[in-house]
C-alpha cells in the first residue's frame, strides 16, 4: 500500500488530478478495483458471485423505479471530496448527465445512491470511511448491505448527510424488507440475496 498526505497538494482539484493519477498508474491484475481510501491506494480483488447477485437484484429493483435518464452504473469511479480519495462502489445511480465524459472519475456529488457490500476482508471501508467521504459528498442515500455484520447479514440505509456522518434511516436484517423513499420509493425484497 501506498499512503499519500493530501496536505501536500495546496488545492482540492490538483489533489483529485494527483489522485486519479496515482489511480491510474497503479497496475493492478486484471478484474481488481483500485481505490484510494482516505489516502491509501487499495487493490481489491475481483467481486464474488454473490455480491453480482444482490447487485443485479438492486438493480432490478431501482430500475423499475428510477427516471429514464438515470442509470445504475457499477465499477464507476467517484472522486470524493479532498483527503477522502476515489471510491468505485458496487452500485452507483446517478443522472446520466451528470457522468464525466472525458474522466475515469465522477464527482461523488452527483450520485442519488451508493451502494457497497462490505467484505470480510476489509468491513471498515464499507461501514467508516466510504460513508465518510459519502456523506461529505452530500450523496442522499447510502445503501450498506453487510453479510458479516455482528447480528448476522444485514442492509442499512442512511441518508440525510450531514458534514462527514449520515442518520439511520432504516435497517432491516436479509429476508426483511427494506424501503428507498423517493425518489426511488421502491422496496427491496432482501430475501432474494444470497448469503455468502
């Protein structure tokens, strides 16, 4: 791992050049999502089968209910405010309009909903810093589905940000229903994921 200080960079849009290069420059195998999580490059290892499964089901879901110009984009990356880094969540809906053209990045402001799946090999991005950086964002709605979570597997929707946190809006253990409020105002059939 690599970590950079982001004080180094006297201003926000030359620390998210200098990030999305580093980014960039970082040979990773094939399949691997390189990220930079508060500073630290990080190589995650290609998505298992069970988390494409309950992606593909939450996009399913969100597609019945999102405007026809959104998408929900997987493997985007999204540029966090300074000294959070770039993120590439499972699950990003966002205006199609509002996807950088020319960039390997989006601002992570212009995202209605992100969605992670936390692993077991690193549950703090999921449940701390990604959220973190979110929220600073002003992402509305963050979607936390945590197989490993203590109680058992379980899917947690924040919203309302605010500075770096989000409140709890609802949480629901697998088999439970879970409701996106508008604009989505759609519920999501968590029985249909697949537990690790």
């Amino acid at each position: 791992m690599i970590a950079l200080a982001a004080e180094h960079f006297p201003q926000e849009g030359r620390v998210q050049d200098a990030l999305v290069q580093i980014r960039e420059d970082t040979e990773a195998p094939e399949g691997c999502m390189v990220e930079i999580i508060d500073g630290v490059v990080t190589v995650a290892p290609p998505r298992g089968s069970t988390q494409n499964v309950i992606v593909c089901k939450l996009q399913r879901s969100l597609y019945s209910a999102m405007p026809d110009d959104w998408g929900a984009y997987q493997k985007l990356g999204l540029a966090l405010p300074a000294g959070h880094g770039i993120s590439v969540p499972h699950l990003v809906v966002a205006p199609e309009a509002a996807l950088s053209a020319n960039r390997h990045v989006t601002p992570a402001s212009a995202a209605e909903l992100v969605v992670e799946i936390a692993s077991v090999a690193s549950p703090v991005h999921a449940r701390v810093q990604k959220p973190a950086g979110y929220a600073c964002a002003g992402v509305p709605f963050y979607l936390l589905v945590d197989q490993w979570a203590r109680g058992g597997p379980a899917v947690t929707l924040y919203g309302e940000p605010e500075g770096h946190t989000y409140r709890t809006l609802s949480a629901v253990k697998f088999g439970e229903p879970i409701h996106l409020p508008a604009p989505f105002g759609v519920t999501v059939d968590t029985a249909l994921f697949p537990e690790r």
